[in-house]
C-alpha cells in the first residue's frame, strides 16, 4: 500500500527550490495549472489569504517556508533584522485564524530561532526546520492512512461508500492527504466501491480539487450538492464519512470545512459512521472546547456571486467558512500518534503524550 500511496504525492501544491516558494495556484484548478513563485512573506501571507494555498497542513508548511525568505530578506536589510523577522510572523498569523498548523507552524519557527547557538547561522537553520516541517507532514499522512485503514477493516472490511467533504488530499497537506489519505489506502485495499464528494459551496473544494485528485487515479467518485449528503446517507449504502480537520480542542471538538458538523449529526441519525482524519499539527490542547476556535469569515461575495457574476438578491450574506463538531458525534480521530474512539478531554490528554508512531 505504501508505494502507491506515495504514487499519489505526483500531485503537490508545495515546492521548495532555489530558494524560492513555489505555490500550485488552487483558485484556478483543474482548468489551469499554474505555479506562482514567491519570494518575499508578505506575499505568502496574501497567497494563504487568497487561497492559492489553502488546507490546514499546506498553509502550515507554506508560512513556515515564508520565514525563511523573511529571514533572507531582514538579514540583507542589516539592524535588528530580528524586530522585522517578527513583524514578518505577525502578518502570517494574520492571513487566517482557524487552521491551527498556521500558527503551530509559526511558533515551531520561532523556537528554532530561540534555540540557535551563537555561532550558527539562523537561515540554514530555518530552512532545515521548515523542510523538516514539510517532510514530518508527509510521513504524518502515510502513518494516518495505515491506522484509517486498520479502523474500517475493524469495523466492515468489504467494499463500501464513504462520504468526505472539503478536499484533504494531495493539494491540502505536504504528502497525499489526511482524510482522502485513509480514502486512498482503503481503496488500494479494496475496500471502497464509491466515494461522495461533497462539491463544498463556495469554494468548491470538493468538485474542483477532491473530484480531480480521486478521477485522476480512477478511484470512483461521485460529486454531489452539499445538501444532498443526508439523502445519500439514506439511500447509498454509505459506511464512513471521513473528513480532515483545521483545529481540534482538547476535549475532542473538531472545526473543519462549514458542512461538516451537519454531515456528523446525520451521519449519527443513520447510524453512519464518522471518522476525522489530522496530523497532530491540528491538535490545539490551549483551547478548552470548540466554542473557542475564532471561525473564519469569508467576504458575503462568496455566496452571491458565481465567478464574478451576481447570482444573490441584494441581501447581505453570512459566510462562515468552518464550524465545529462536537466531540460526542466523532467515532474516531486518526493522528500520526494513534487513534482516539469517541474522543474525550482524557483520551485526547492521552494521546497528546504519546510519541510519533513513525
Ligand atoms: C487536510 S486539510 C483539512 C482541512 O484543512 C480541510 O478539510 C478544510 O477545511 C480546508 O479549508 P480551506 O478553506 O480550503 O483551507
């Protein structure tokens, strides 16, 4: 299973080279597949901000990539390039507040630098740290799939329907994917008939990028309206939804993609189960609950045009792009330190104490 796993790492969003960040432009796939280079913080602060970059791993990656051009920009300017190399950091936090890794990613950075002994020098440093950060995620997502997979042969080992939303994959992480990771292996196991891709209004995450990922290597997959989910639930024969998270609480809470708690409350009405997929990045044990994780909220514009064309009334719009499950409709969240069944403040305590399983 491994080796064609990794098969799908040929579609990436993240490259690092010569010194620069290379980013797969999201906003325009899969018509166009454009890479933009950046050279400067301030514009991988807008290119999270923009979503050219998006999903909680990759905007983690892609600011921990933009401290070092921050650090090769503030060290030529000469003074206190480390006053600006923190004014560069506060402008990455400021791109978007939900994803935890923007911010795990961020602090892990600047620990690197308080670390530093006093002959060393803080680019290479930096630069070895944030490459460690792209490649950790990576074997992140190869451990999860193993462990997904172990969980559904548990509970129903033949091939079945399952549910995702949002897209987890290639184009969201540093290697194939957190939710559409486990998809991938279980498939490769004979174990998945058909995948349902939420399309994910607005962005359309799941008919754009999710329904690319999985056609592209003939996994069968079905997109459909976000508000069609219960109805397929019902009347599909779907097992398992399975999504990624942007910020887990200590007790088991998870906010993802907005959709996502509606899909939990009725995968638990039709006795469907509901599996959330994060590296440890994604696990925030500072916030006691999910009532406390800032949600996003996107530009009304979002949801009353369509392309640039206005398709809404003149109404304003309310455009929340996460919200949260409780912890008490998840089965299971699958990390790279191991699994929690039916998550609680103790389980998660647990696991958070737990060394990496690879
Ligand atoms: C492995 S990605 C997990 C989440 O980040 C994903 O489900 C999601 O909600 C992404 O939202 P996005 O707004 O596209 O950044």
């Amino acid at each position: 299973m491994r080796d064609r796993l990794l098969a799908a790492e040929k579609v990436k969003a993240i490259d690092w080279r010569d010194g620069a960040l290379y980013l797969l432009d999201q906003r325009i796939l899969p018509f166009e597949e454009t890479w933009i280079a950046y050279t400067s913080a301030a514009g991988v602060a807008e290119a999270i901000r923009s979503m050219v970059v998006r999903g909680a791993p990759a905007i983690g990656i892609s600011a921990a990539y933009a401290m070092v051009l921050s650090a090769r920009a503030r060290i030529a300017e000469g003074g206190d390039w480390q006053a600006a190399w923190e004014e560069d950091y506060a402008l990455l936090a400021d791109s978007r507040p939900t994803a935890v890794n923007l911010f795990w990613a961020l602090s892990r950075m600047r620990d690197r630098l308080d670390r530093l002994k006093e002959d060393a020098d803080p680019l290479a440093a930096l630069e070895v740290e944030a490459i460690a950060i792209h490649e950790s995620d990576r074997e992140a997502n190869l451990t999860m799939a193993q462990l997904g997979v172990d969980l559904i042969r548990k509970h129903q080992g033949n091939a079945q329907a399952i549910l995702t939303h949002c897209n987890t994959g290639a184009l969201a992480t540093g290697g194939f994917g957190t939710a559409l990771g486990v998809i991938r292996g279980a498939f490769i196991e004979g174990m998945v008939e058909r995948v349902y891709a939420d399309e994910t209004r607005p962005w359309l995450q799941g008919s754009r990028l999710t329904a690319w990922e999985l056609a592209n290597e003939g996994i069968p997959v079905t997109l459909n309206a976000d508000s069609a989910a219960a109805h397929i639930m019902k009347t599909k024969g779907v097992t398992w939804v399975i999504v990624g998270a942007d910020r887990i609480t200590a007790n088991g809470d998870v906010a993802n993609k907005i959709g996502t708690y509606q899909l939990a409350v009725n995968a638990m009405h039709h006795g469907v189960r509901f599996m959330v997929v994060a590296p440890s990045s994604t696990i925030d044990m500072n916030l006691a609950s999910g009532d406390e994780i800032p949600i996003e909220e996107r530009d009304g514009r979002e949801l009353l045009e369509v392309g640039g064309k206005r398709v809404g009334a003149d109404v304003d719009a309310f455009n929340p792009v996460f919200d949260v499950t409780p912890a008490d409709l998840i089965d299971a969240i699958v990390t790279e330190k191991g699994i929690v069944e039916r998550p609680d403040t103790a389980k998660m305590a647990q696991l958070m104490c737990r060394k990496r399983l690879h």
